[in-house]
C-alpha cells in the first residue's frame, strides 16, 4: 500500500521545476508567499493530510483488489475458451469436439484454470502496484534497474501462464522448437507492455457509469491490439527467432519455420495474453479511477474532530497528493450535477454566518490556479531557452562552415 502512495504524483506547488535556478527560486519565493500561512496552521494542515492520505491509501487498496478478483475470475473463462480453440483440427473435427467437451469437465483441466487465473491475478497485481501510476512519466526508461526487474517479474508471470493452458489444454505442438519461439516471442510483447506503452493513470474527460465501462473493457478491442503492437511485435519477433535461432537449431530452424499448426497455436497464446493484459489495465482504471464522493463539511466549526470528521471535500482539497485530484474531480461533479451537495458548499457557517466553506474552496481553486500557472511559465522557459540554445549551435555550425570553405 505505500508502494502505491509513492507512484501518486504530487500536487504540492513546491515541486521541483524545469527552469534555471535563479527563476526557479524567485517563482517559488513568489508561490511560497502565496501560500504563507502560521506555522501552526500548517502544522495542524499537515497532521489532517497524513490523516487523510492514509485513509484513501486504504480505499485505494481495496479498489485493486477488486480489480484484482475480477480479473482473476475473467481468466478461468478465458482459460477454457483459448483451450477450446487450441482443440480445433481441420482434420479431426469430431475429435475436437470430444476432447472440448473433455476439457471443460475435466477435474485436471479446472485446476490447471486455477494456476492460470493465479498467475493472471499476480500479474494484475504487478501492473497496480509497480506499473501504473499518476506521476509525470509516461513510459518506463531502460536505464532503470527498476525497470528492468518489472519487466523480468511480468515476463516470469506471462510465461506461467502461457505453459499453464498449454500444458492444461494437451497442445500437441510442446516440442523444443516451440518453446524456443513462444519465449522470444513472449519476451518481445512484454517489452512493448513495459517499456513502449504509456503508464499513466488519467481522469476520463466524461466520466460514465461504471457499468459501460466494464462493458468496453470486457469487450476486448482487439483490432486495436493488432494495429498498435502487432506488426512491430511480428518483425522484432522474427529478427530475433532467426537470429538467436541459427547458432541453437541450425539449419533445420527454416524447415520449422513452415509449420503452420506450430504458428496457429503460438498466436493463440499470444493473442490471449494481449486480449487478458488490456482488460487487467483497463480493469484496474475502471476500479482505482471511480470518483469518489466525500462527506460535505459540518455547518459549524469543530475545534477537535474526528479522523471521521476530517474526512471531508474541504480537508481533502486541502491535501497532497492524488487525493486532491480525486477531491477536485468530485467538486466538478458536484458543481455540475448536485444542487444539494452544492448548496452546502455556498451556506453560510455557524456561529457568526460566514461563507466558511465557500472560502476554502475558493482559496483551494485558486491555489491550484496559481501553481498550474507557473508550472507554464516554467515550461516556456525550457523551451525558449533550448530554443535559443539550438539557434546558437546551428549559427555556430555556420560560422565554421563558413570558416573552413574560405580558409
């Protein structure tokens, strides 16, 4: 669980910047006296933050967890689907038929289902927990070690699965050849999924009910599947199959590479682990993105609440962390859908009839304005700065062109 509090991206206006230092630190000294406040204000503030992102930790969690038993739950039917199809023969159609109606009631063929939606729900877990996040980075880089031990676990899981129907569904293509083919290709597609494939955690710009999304997850899209990752997975697949191939299996390597019924079971494999890793990422966004609604503040003010009491949409804007992009995901449903939640907001406090709430909700707008507005400004001057830096080279490279024509 602090594995995933550490991936959520900070909202703190005191992140570090992209520009020069100088500029860097009179734009924050401008952010800092924006937020100046008595040091026992943000004492008691930072004490209500640790309180609270502790908490939605915890609702985090369970929403993976969720994710994690559905999906579990999706790979035992997927299982005996994908082992069906492994049964088809041109040649034998009758036999086929009596070896699926073998499998789906086969007592060896449910527990090796079991070990099959295992491995799919360890590999759920990996993507929740170490893949997926909110922070700035889009994509894995491969100087990471990191990197590299997410890509070996999700490699090691994919593998367990693809031996478990193989092996639960009899597949008469279990020769030495095919192992070889099936782990380079497996270990293509799991670079595609770790280090070419965008991470990161994003808020739906309209947000549907929960039950249409699961219908356009559990509806796999596998045309884009094929469009996006296919091809370059076929071509780095081949190159590697020939070139790691010839040394291993010599010249016989090219008599089975026209083994058709060899090929027919590998994409089935392949194309399984796609199809169950699109619906594991989109499942796990389905589950963790869910807006959720907080308690509306009390109409007057408590001098020692709660950790129930702390809990609310003010306390929650107030926070660090992905909790306050949840707590401004649920003021803009709020403010366009519920007149009720939102008439709280504007009431007036007791004692003394005080816009009290409206006022920490304004000052929360208004900080995230003022942070998001220099975070452009920083950005502007990145680019004008490497903009001029490449105008500087490229008048440089001219003038000893120039230099070297005539001298």
């Amino acid at each position: 669980m602090v594995s995933v509090a550490e991936r959520f991206h900070d909202f703190t206006p005191l992140s570090p910047s992209l520009v020069s230092p100088s500029t860097d630190n009179q734009k924050q000294q401008q952010l800092s006296s924006f937020y100046s406040e008595p040091s026992e204000q943000l004492h008691q503030k930072f004490q209500i933050s640790d309180s609270i992102s502790q908490w939605f930790q915890h609702i985090v969690f369970l929403r993976i967890l969720k994710a994690i038993i559905c999906f579990g739950l999706y790979c035992v039917a997927v299982y005996f689907i994908a082992a069906c199809i492994l049964q088809i023969s041109l040649l034998h159609p009758i036999q086929a038929v009596l070896d699926c109606s073998l499998l789906l009631f086969s007592f060896r063929s449910s527990m090796y289902a079991l070990l099959f939606a295992i491995f799919g729900a360890i590999h759920a877990a990996l993507l929740a927990f170490f893949v997926l996040r909110f922070d700035n980075e889009d994509r894995f880089s491969c100087k990471s070690i990191r990197s590299w031990l997410i890509y070996f676990g999700s490699l090691n899981t994919a593998l367990s699965q693809i031996v478990c129907l193989s092996v639960g569904s009899n597949s008469p293509e279990f020769s030495r050849f095919f192992i070889y083919l099936l782990v380079v290709a497996q270990a293509v597609v799991t670079f595609h999924e770790v280090f070419r494939t965008n991470h990161r955690l994003v808020f739906p710009v309209v947000e549907m009910p929960p039950y249409m999304q699961f219908n356009f997850v559990l509806i796999p899209a596998t045309k884009s599947i094929l469009d996006t990752k296919f091809s370059q997975i076929l071509k780095w697949t081949a190159l590697f199959v020939v070139a790691c191939g010839l040394p291993l299996f010599g010249l016989s390597l090219f008599r089975n590479l026209f083994d058709i019924p060899l090929y027919f079971s590998v994409s089935v494999l392949l194309m399984v682990h796609l199809i169950l890793h699109h619906i594991a990422v989109g499942l796990i966004k389905v589950f963790v993105l869910q807006s959720y609604e907080f308690s509306m503040p009390p109409p007057h003010a408590i001098l020692n609440p709660t950790p129930e009491e702390q809990r609310t949409l003010i306390d929650a804007l107030e926070s660090n962390g992905i909790i306050k992009a949840f707590a401004f995901w649920n003021l803009r449903s709020l403010s366009a859908a519920c007149h009720r939640r939102r008439q709280v907001i504007f009431s007036l406090s007791q004692p003394g009839g005080h816009p009290r709430n409206w006022n920490a909700v304004r000052l929360s707008c208004l900080r995230q304005i003022q942070y998001l507005s220099l975070q452009f400004e920083n950005e502007n001057d990145r680019i004008r700065s490497e903009t001029f830096a490449s105008v500087v080279r490229f008048f440089m490279l001219i003038t000893h062109l120039f230099w070297l024509y005539y001298y």
